[in-house]
C-alpha cells in the first residue's frame, strides 16, 4: 500500500502537471492567428487567384481564377454563386470550418484530391493560422452595407 506522504506527493505532482498542461493550451488558444499578418500573407499568396471582398461583382470575379473568399468561413464547399467549381470540390461535403480551412491551406490536394486548385499549400503553421485569422474576419457583420473590421 502507499503511504499518505506518497499518495499526497502524487496527487499535487499530477495537479501540476494538469495545471501546466492546461495553461499551455490557453496560452496556444492566445498565440494563434493574427488578422493583419493574415492579410499581408493574403496579398502575397492568395489574391494572385482570389479576393476576399465584399460585394464584388461578376466582372470582378471575372478577373480571378478563384472564388472570393469574402464570408468563406461558415461556407459550404463549392457553394459561391457564380463560380466553376470542379466536382471534386463540389462533393466534397466540406463545411469551411477554420480548422478545415487550416487542412486544406496546408495541402489542398491530399484534403480534396483532383480539386482544380493547384497551388501545393503554405508549409508554415503560423502562416497558416494568420491566414485564417483574416478569412475568419471577412465575413458579413452587422447590418446591410457594414464591413467587416478588416477592409
């Protein structure tokens, strides 16, 4: 049998290490994505194929070989009005998520396999997470004919 000196040395070791591990989380939660490095990433990785605009037009959208973005959190997979979507994409089922965002940001092809997109995905997790973080506040807010915080 253990001791009660023993059995209390174990419970306080255990405590701590619960205490520790569940600040790391919280801290994790905190240092996640940051919108405006997310924007910045954005303009130098994304908007060659894609906007994130509110309100864009046909012609506009025209211009781009991806769809917007704009309000793409909460979407379902292959939905956006107006855009050519390959099968693959539209079957996929996918609920863009922030954290089926982060999967298909990382690799594209591996998530959705014979998708159209052929961009190989951004390898840095922070990237990655920075990139959400701006999606994640291009989205309707407020009533009709607000924007969002980020322009």
């Amino acid at each position: 049998m253990i001791s009660q000196p023993a059995l209390t040395r174990l419970v306080v070791r255990n405590l701590a290490f619960l205490a520790a591990f569940a600040l790391l989380g919280s801290t994790a939660v905190l240092a996640a994505g940051n919108a405006d490095r997310g924007k910045q990433k954005f303009k130098a990785t994304c908007e060659v194929c894609h906007f994130a605009l509110r309100g864009a037009t046909r012609n506009d959208e025209l211009t781009k070989i991806g769809p917007n973005l704009y309000g793409v959190v909460g979407r379902a997979a292959g939905t956006h009005k107006g855009f050519r979507y390959s099968a693959a994409m539209k079957s996929s089922g996918i609920t863009w998520t922030e954290a089926e965002l982060r999967r298909y940001i990382l690799a594209p092809q591996q998530v959705i396999p014979n998708v159209r997109m052929s961009f190989p995905g951004v390898g840095n997790a922070q990237d990655i997470d920075d990139l959400v973080a701006y999606l994640a506040t291009r989205r309707h807010t407020g009533s009709p004919g607000t924007q969002s915080a980020a322009p």
